[in-house]
C-alpha cells in the first residue's frame, strides 16, 4: 500500500486536517495536545510518540497505521494492495469517508481470508446423502 508522497510526517497530518476541514485548535484538542505542540508536529519540529500518533488518527477519522508508517514506525505491510493506496490518495474523499471505505475493504479482505482457511465442504456433508450429479435428488428426497 503506496501512502500519498509528502515531505513528512507533520505535512502529512497538516494535509489530513485540512482535507478534513478540522482547524489546528480543534485537532489539538481532540488530540490531547497543546495548540503550539500540534503546530510544532506539523512543521517537523516534535516527533509524536504513537499514543500521540493514534490520538491525532482518531481526531482525523484516519487509521492510525497510515500516521504510524508515515513516522516510520511500522512498515507498510500491504505492499500488494493499490486498492487501499488509491483510497488513502484520493483528495476527494474525505478522512473520515476515506476510513470507512478502508474498513470495509479490509473486513472483506479477512472474511475471504477466513474463508480460504477453512476447507470446502463437499455435497455428501451438506444433505442427507449423496447428491445425482444429473438431478441433484437425494435417495432420501424422493416422493413415493
């Protein structure tokens, strides 16, 4: 999953929050911060820690792994997924519509998962009995 190239890590949270239309005072609050450490965050000037990190995701309806890989935190563990790349880019999403598209793909993308794990149960397991390959009539179904 490619993230939107920026500069760093407080460019990345300052085009979040505008993207969300939420000002530096409103984010900073909902962060737990002080107005002029949030500022600082964005010009590259403090390094947040990840509790940090998770508080301004939540302020910002992001995923907080987005804000963790961007500080090099984590590495980006999806490389095979453009589709979450192209959600996080588009601009015209916003942070919080952008995140509920994520959830949703990534639930779909463990329920398949899940459903890959588990082996395919034939038709002797499903009926009563063995199924005519031509009818799909039990011995058990028929009338008479």
């Amino acid at each position: 999953m490619e993230l939107p190239k920026v500069a760093s890590l407080g460019e990345y949270i300052r085009q979040q929050r505008q993207q969300a239309k939420i000002s530096l005072r409103q984010l900073a609050a909902q962060a737990g911060v002080s107005n002029p450490y949030l500022s600082q965050v964005e010009r590259g000037l403090r390094k947040p820690s990840a509790e940090i990190l998770n508080q301004i995701a939540k302020g910002l309806h992001i995923s907080a792994q987005a804000l963790y890989v961007q500080a090099g935190l984590i590495e980006d563990r999806e490389p095979h997924s453009d589709v979450l790349a192209a959600i996080r880019a588009d601009v015209t999403l916003t942070g919080r519509q952008r995140q509920v598209l994520i959830d949703i793909y990534e639930s779909f993308c463990k329920e398949n998962r899940a459903d890959t794990a588990q082996p395919p149960q034939s038709a002797e397991h499903l009926g009563d009995g063995p199924v005519h390959p031509l009818n799909g009539i039990t011995p058990d179904s028929r009338e008479g």
